[in-house]
C-alpha cells in the first residue's frame, strides 16, 4: 500500500525536496490486510534454500517492455542465479503489456530453468 501511495513520487527527479510528514490509514482500511499467510520459511522451503539470503530483482524499466521482453528478463534473472523476480509496483497491465500475456512469458521463463524452484511475485496493487 505504501508504494502505491508514495512509491515513485520520492523517486521524481524534477523534485528538489519532498517530505512526507503524515500518513493516517483508517482502522477500517488497515482491518483489510490481515498480512502474509506465510512466512520466510515457507519460502525457504519452496526454494530448498536455507542458510543465505534469497537474492531477487525488481525487473526494469517497468514501462516500455513488451511482454515477450519482459519474460525474458526474466529468463535470463533467473539463469543468472537469481531465486526470484517481481513485479514493479503499480505495472499492473498496460496496453502494450497486459497482465496475462506476462504472467504467460514469465510462467514460460520460469519452466525453461530445469532443477530449481522459481519464485514470480506478481504484483497486484
């Protein structure tokens, strides 16, 4: 939620100075979110990764890739040794990358890495 609200605003280069000074979330709202169903370990697990840390990237630019692209980077994240990629914050689907058409290249990147378990967050603020 908080990079949906202030995500790229802080990364703007045309600002000089931001601050964010206040930020309220009615109790209503927060009651929503009820946090993750899992944690760390159920990831370890999945990955049969234990004593390091996961290694993942935030695959960009988040804008201009065409699906087909953007599965390849994925590709080749995860030939590199990564364990798992993400999602932008806010990529959402655009009309030049839908949504499905990158979960599908992804989904086909992740099946062409033999012997390892992948991770693909998909973001879906």
């Amino acid at each position: 939620m908080f990079t949906s609200i202030v995500g790229n605003v802080f990364g703007f280069k045309a600002l000089r100075a931001l601050r964010l000074e206040d930020l309220r979330i009615p109790p209503a709202y927060s009651k929503t979110f009820q946090g993750p169903p899992h944690g760390i370990q159920s990831e370890r697990d999945k990955l049969n990764k234990y004593g390091r840390p996961l290694l993942g990237c935030t695959i960009k630019p988040k804008l201009g890739l065409s699906a087909k692209n953007y599965g390849r980077a994925c590709y080749e994240c995860l030939r590199g040794g990564l364990d798992f990629t993400k999602d932008d914050e806010n990529v959402n689907s655009q009309p030049f990358m839908r949504w499905r058409d990158r979960f599908l290249f992804c989904a086909e990147a992740i099946y062409k890495i033999t012997g390892r378990k992948q991770v693909k967050s998909k973001v879906t603020t």
